[in-house]
C-alpha cells in the first residue's frame, strides 16, 4: 500500500475514500476541499469555504472522513500557497 501524504490544515485536497450505505456494500467517493481539520482517527474537509478565512457557516460543507476508509488523497495545493498569495482584487 502506498503511504498516503501528510496533510496539514489549509492544503486544498482530493480524498478518495471507501462509504457505506444501510445494507449496501461501501462505496467508493471522492470529495475535494480545504482541510479544516485533521487528528489521528479523521480528516475534516469544507467545500464553499471563505478564501484566508478558518469562518464556517451554513455555506461552509463539512465531511467528516475517518482515516481507516482513506484509499488516497492527493495535495492540490498546498496550505502555504494561500499564505504566500495575495487574495484577488475584486
């Protein structure tokens, strides 16, 4: 199995991960987002999330994913972008 990347609160990811329905077999998803949060047993990843911001709100979509169901993630950008770039001007 190959090791999966360390990723750390701020990266923008893709997680592909195993689910599972009342009385189905798991199902393969994949979720993209910022990574809120993460500790030793899941990852919190938000989707619609406020560019610089950590504010989440009812536009904020939060998935909880368990490390265990992991398959892959891959780092899209990583969180020291975001400090390094200055937000577009509107």
């Amino acid at each position: 199995m190959t090791p999966k990347p360390k990723v750390t609160v701020g990266d923008v990811v893709a997680i592909v991960f195993d689910d599972h329905s009342e009385g189905e077999q798991h199902i393969v998803f994949e979720v993209f987002g910022v990574v809120l949060k993460r500790d030793r047993r899941s990852v919190l990843v938000g989707s619609f999330v406020y560019p610089g911001s950590s504010e989440i709100d009812e536009n904020v979509v939060v998935y909880t994913i368990l490390r265990a169901a992991i398959q892959r993630i891959e780092i899209l950008r990583p969180a020291t972008w975001a400090k390094s770039t200055e937000p577009p001007s509107a």
